[in-house]
C-alpha cells in the first residue's frame, strides 16, 4: 500500500484529501506547516508527497529544495491559478508535478496514479520527467547549429556548451525528434508531462523564452496561432 504525505496549512483541503486518499486505499500522514513537512518527508518513508507552496515556517518551494538534497520522493506541488514562476522553479527544483488550486480530488488522484506507476517501473527515474530519456541514445542536431546528445544530456549552440535544465532539456528534444513539424503548445506538454495540462499552455512559452535567452530567438520558431517548431 502506498504512502502519501499532506504538507498543506489549509486544515479543510489537507483533511478533505486525506479523507479521498484513505478512501482510495492509500495510507496517509499529514503536515501543517514547511518545517515538520520537511521532517516527516525525511523521515516518515513516503511513496509521494503532496506539497503545498504557500506554507508558514517554510515555504513549499524551500521544503522541495532541502528535500532533493537527501530524497528522490515524488512530489506533487500544489499552487496559486496566477504563479507560472512558481510552477517552473517547483518542477526545475524536481517536483514531479503541480496541480492548481482549486483542483477536482478525481484530477489529483489520477496524477497521483501516474507518478506512482512511473516510479514502480523505474524507482530512479520516478524524478526525471518523462522516464524515457535513455530510450533512443543518438546525437540530435538542426541547421541553426544546436546539437543535442539524447544520451549524455550535452547540449551546444553553435560549437558552445548550453546549460539547460531537465524540463528545458526535454521540450528541446521533443522540439527536435520533430523538426519541421509544427508542434502545438497542448502536444508539447503532453509530450513533455506525459498527459494534458488543461489549459496551462503558458508555461510552454516560458520554457521556450529560457531557451531562446540560453541559446538564440531563430532556434525555436513560433508558429503563429499553432505553437512551436524547430526548423
Ligand atoms: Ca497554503
């Protein structure tokens, strides 16, 4: 039976979830506030975490930092409709999802589901996105001079090393394994999350920005009233 650990100040969602999640036959613990959220995370040997990002003590943002540090647990983050940054520093910083407040329990525990049968399948891949990095081993490149190895994680611009992080490093290869294929923003994140993310297209854009900032505007173009698309 599988762990999973409430960090949530709101006593009526973090009781309401904990309600749904004995329902669906999960074992429960729950945490009011960052700092005994992050003890319990440590020590309580969780299958998943379900971590709120507007906590007292320590913010949820800071518990996933000092968590990563020992801890490969799921996360799943919970967040504000209006907080993109959030949403892309949570997964940057290895959460492994993030759902907006207020959310329908069935979506909650649907990604609850995924996250827990990924990480049965690969235990150490359960903090790596899509979980099938290793598959095709092979060194991508396009005209506009990026090269990308689908194996090492190297990536370079024009003969120079470019730093990406993981979910910037994995938009940019679904990009590339599709070159010239006009990529909607819809496709990409279900591509790159695995399922679909209801209307949060957005945090595309701000993947595709970080890019371009790391490399340059002609490496992605933008397809207008489409999405994205590598030439
Ligand atoms: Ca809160």
């Amino acid at each position: 039976m599988s762990r999973i650990l409430i960090i949530e100040d709101e006593e009526k969602i973090s009781r309401f979830v904990e309600l749904e999640l004995s329902h669906e036959g999960y074992e429960t613990g729950k945490a009011a506030d960052g700092r005994s959220g992050l003890d319990e995370a440590l020590r309580g040997d969780y299958d998943l975490v379900i971590l709120d990002i507007m906590l007292p003590e320590l913010s949820g943002i800071e518990v996933l930092r000092r968590l990563r540090k020992e801890s490969d647990v799921p996360v799943i983050l919970l967040t504000a409709r209006d907080s993109v940054t959030d949403k892309v520093t949570g997964l940057d910083m290895g959460a492994n999802d993030y759902i907006t407040k207020p959310f329908a329990i069935e979506e909650l525990l649907a990604r609850i589901r995924v996250i827990l049968r990924t990480a049965e399948r690969d235990p150490k891949n359960a903090s790596a996105g899509d979980g099938k990095e290793d598959a095709n081993p092979a060194v991508l490149s396009t005209p506009a001079g990026i090269e990308l190895n689908t194996d090492s994680h190297a990536v370079t611009y024009r003969g120079q090393p470019v730093e990406l992080t993981n979910r910037e490093f994995i938009l940019l290869r679904i990009l590339m394994e599709n070159r010239g294929v006009a990529m909607s923003r819809e496709r990409l994140l279900s591509e790159a999350w695995g399922y679909d993310y209801y209307g949060e297209t957005n945090i595309i854009d701000v993947y595709v920005r970080y890019i371009r900032q790391k490399t340059a505007d002609e490496v992605i173009k933008t397809i207008r009233g489409v999405g994205y698309m590598i030439d």
